[in-house]
C-alpha cells in the first residue's frame, strides 16, 4: 500500500513538473511585443463555430442555442478587459476583471483567460481559432468559461499558482460577447489578409451562416444577461 502511494506521488509530481516546464518555455517577452505594430500581420484562420468538440468528438452545432451555452459553461460572468496580456506559443494569457457572476463560483474578482487565438511573432501571422478575435482591453464582455483543467499541475508554479485560470467553454468565438447594441462582425472573405482589417472585431466570421448564427446568440445573450434590448 505504501509502495502504490509513493509510486502516485512521484507520478503526480513529475506530471507537475512537465507541465510547469512546457508552460514557462511557452513564455514570450510579451512587454516588448504589446508595443509591436502588428497591423500588418497576416491572418490565418482555422476552425468554425458551426462544429465544436465534445467529449473529445467533433459534433455538428448548427442549432447551438443560449441554453447550450449557459449548460456547457461552469462559470459566466461579465466584467472588463485588463491591460495585462502575456503571450504564448499557440495561446494568448490575458487579465479580466469580474463585475458580476452569472454563474458557477469564483475566489477572485481577478481572473486570467487562455483565448484560442494568437500571434506568432516569428512569422508575422495572427491565428483565428473558431472565429475568436482578441478581446480589447477597457471593453466590457459577457464570458461562457468553464476550469482550466491543468491548474492542480501548476499549483506551485510561481507564475500560475496565485492566478485563478479559466478556458472558453468551447474554445470558441461563441463564448465571448461585447456588451454593446452594434454587431461588431465580419465575413473573413479572401481579399482579408492582415490583422489591421479585423482587429477591431467582436467575431470573425468565415461564412453568413456563421455571422448570422453569432448575432442570433449574441442578441440572445445581452437580452437575457445584461438585461438591453435591441431595437
């Protein structure tokens, strides 16, 4: 019994120390890089919000509704987007201010988000994942989150283990909305190729069913959450 029990430990604290180390390597020097322009970088996209992954299988999500993202999600909240962005090699770290919990419990009013899309400094590109643009910060947004699920391995981290982490529920576009009345949404057509023509973006889309599917949830979203109604 004390052999298994030692056996786990070492386990448990090896798997600790691998995914420390990979999400430190993962570290850029993101202070110089805030100040870079990066309007010209150019966009590369991949993924879409009309299929999402479930229980490790990709399912069609044409008749994706409200209820499905507030079920999906273990914590939604509203708040607004720090100054605070570190990024990472295939993910962009960045600081949130809770004002209000819709759902689920939080320890901290300061809360840090893995966004799915990214810059990747060596080559000059920005990656959109799922139609997910980079939040603003000073924005005000409703978030559909759920716990990141690696922060048990980083607990002594020095960087992570005083930080309370959270992922997108579906690692989608459709788990953040700007509180606002306007559709900030546009279709990524061909001609669209650097990162000053989107950045300015709630959701890029790749298709009119996507945009039109966005705005549905988004209206839904604000109606319900932030109690606004649109005109």
């Amino acid at each position: 019994m004390n052999k298994k029990y030692y056996v786990t430990v070492v386990f448990f604290i090896a798997i600790s120390v691998i995914v420390a180390v990979t999400v430190r390597l993962s570290f850029i020097d993101f202070k110089s890089l805030e100040r870079m322009n990066k309007d010209n970088f150019k966009i590369l996209r991949g993924g879409n919000i009309l299929t999402i992954e479930k229980n490790n299988d990709i399912i069609e999500n044409d008749n994706l509704s409200f209820s499905d993202l507030l079920n999906d999600a273990e914590v939604v909240v509203k708040g607004i987007t720090l100054n605070e962005r570190i990024y990472l090699h295939g993910a962009t770290l960045t600081a949130f201010k809770v004002n209000k919990v819709y759902k689920g419990n939080i320890s901290s009013k300061k809360i840090y988000l893995f966004e799915p899309s990214y810059f990747d400094f060596k080559y000059s590109t920005f990656f959109i994942y799922n139609g997910y643009n980079l939040m603003r910060a000073g924005k005000e947004y409703i978030l559909f989150l759920k716990n990141w699920q690696y922060k048990k391995c980083v607990q002594y981290h020095p960087f992570y283990k005083t930080k309370n982490v959270y992922i997108l529920a579906h690692n989608s576009g459709i788990d953040k909305y700007s509180v606002n009345k306007s559709f900030e949404v546009k279709i990524v057509e061909d001609d669209v190729v650097y990162y000053k023509q989107i950045k300015n973006l709630d959701f890029c889309a790749y298709t009119n069913k996507e945009a039109e599917k966005y705005n549905e949830l988004k209206k839904e979203v604000i109606v319900k959450l932030y109690n606004t109604r649109f005109n």
